[in-house]
C-alpha cells in the first residue's frame, strides 16, 4: 500500500529481502517494538511469480527483478520518503526503543547528516570493537556495518551518494559496498559522519564480510585495491595476503591459488570498467 509523498514521514526502515511471498519475516525484527508504530520500505528482489504485496498502511513495498544487495539499497534510497533513515536486512531484530536512540542522537548532534550505531550478538556481545564514544566516521568506517547506517535521505540524495552496483551480495563482486560508500560520503566534503556508541540491532555474531578466508573475499578485495590505486593495487593484494598468512587465517600453500583469484579479480573489473 503507497503512502502519499506528502506525508511527513520522520523516520523510515528501509528492509533489503529477497523471494518474500508474506510479511511473516517482519514481526521477528519487531518482537521488541510495535510494527504499528513504524515506517517501512521493503525492497524484495524476487520473480514475477513470486511478489509480496503489503496491505499495512505503514509498509509499502517495491518488487525488484533484477538482483544484487546494492541495487536494493540504491532502489530503497530512490524511494524512500523518511526525513531519517534506517538500512536494514531481512535477519536483523530491533532492540526495543531503538527509534527514540537515532532520533536523539541526531537531536544533539545538529550537524549530523548520517550516523551510524552498535549491534550486539545472539551471543549478547557487542559485535564489533566499537569506540567508546561519539566519534567522526573516519577511522572507523571499515567496520561498519549496514544495518547500523542512518541518514538524512535529502542529503544522500542531493550529493549523489550510492552504493556501487557492481559490489554487494548478488553483485560480480561480493563484499566492500559499504566501504566504498563512505569514501564516496568522506569525498563530497558536504555530508558530516558520526559514530554514535548506542546499540540499536541485534545480528548472529558474524556475517559474509568476516569470511576472509574466502574465495569471494579475495575476489572482492582484489578489484577494490585495482579500483583505488591501479597497478598499484596489487602492493594491497600483497600485504593481506601477508597478514593472513601471518594471523594463520590461510596455510603458506593457498598462496598461489589466492594469487590467481585476485588476477582474474582485476582482470574482471579491468573489461568491465575498460573494455579490455
């Protein structure tokens, strides 16, 4: 169900999920919260026979054919109508008064144009090593993640900031969207980027992007150093293959093979940005 784009909508979830058919999903992510009392915009990647449809007054829904975690969150932003908002997947659950935390957090921090916040574990541990106070994004983007991302929609919107397609889940290559989402926010210079210590989610104590031992990892990573420094980027290639040598995370013998999947990494990214 549409909600008119002339309703003041203050804060809205803006939910990535994929071959949804019900809105069952939804009522584990608000076992702490009333549902009734929030905004939700949920971007479903599915097929044509097999799209969710919201009679909820507060819950529209957008059916997208084509796939990729990025080209949902893309769509989301396009479609959003929330002053502020809230990234979110389809695993997440809330923690109760997780609304009243953002909204004062961009209350007291009058500059702010995007926020991000702490999820703890299943295990009731905070999932990363988070500041321990209010701090700028800067030396702490990389761990990030994006259902912990908030913003003011008009800004994101107005400076042109949106995750590469080409980078995601579902994408050619599966990881570092939300790093290169903010390093496209750091370099318009016209967005301000907090850390705010508050918990706001609750998430399993691991996701995709802590496999590095991965295949897909390595292919991600290897045509992000290619994007950022050119030829370069294979002095990066070389120094986390290094460190995960040295943290034990891959025996000396993966080396080779880990070298081969970041040369047809780069080599991938090169045709497709290139042509060659």
């Amino acid at each position: 169900m549409n909600i008119s784009e002339k309703t003041h909508i203050p804060f809205e979830i803006l939910v990535a999920t994929t071959n949804r058919t019900t809105l069952d999903f939804i009522d584990n992510m608000f076992k702490n919260n009333d549902l009734e009392h929030y905004h939700l915009l949920i971007i479903n990647q599915t097929s044509e026979h097999k799209l969710l449809v919201s009679h909820k007054p507060n819950i529209r829904v957008i059916n997208a054919f084509e796939r990729g975690l990025s080209r949902s969150r893309n769509l989301a932003i396009q479609h959003a109508i929330g002053d502020i908002c809230l990234l979110a997947d389809d695993d997440v659950v809330f923690l109760e008064g997780f609304e009243n935390k953002i909204m004062e957090s961009y209350d007291q921090l009058k500059d702010a144009d995007l926020i991000t916040f702490k999820t703890i574990t299943t295990e009731n541990k905070p999932y990363s090593n988070y500041p321990k106070k209010v701090t700028g994004l800067e030396d702490f983007y990389r761990k990030v993640l994006s259902i912990e991302i908030t913003f003011k929609r008009d800004v994101i919107l107005k400076n042109n900031i949106s995750f590469n397609e080409n980078f995601g889940l579902g994408s050619v290559f599966q990881d570092c969207e939300n790093r290169l989402f903010f390093e496209d926010v750091f370099t318009t210079k016209q967005i301000k980027a907090y850390f705010s210590p508050e918990f706001i989610v609750v998430h399993k104590p691991f996701s995709t992007s802590d496999e590095v031992t991965s295949d897909r990892y390595m292919f991600a990573r290897s045509a992000l150093f290619y994007k950022k420094h050119g030829v370069f980027g294979w002095l990066y290639v070389f120094k986390l293959l290094f460190s995960l040598v040295r943290n034990n995370y891959i025996g000396f013998g993966e080396v080779s093979h880990k070298l081969q999947v970041a040369k047809k990494s780069i080599d991938t990214f090169k045709h497709m940005i290139h042509g060659k």
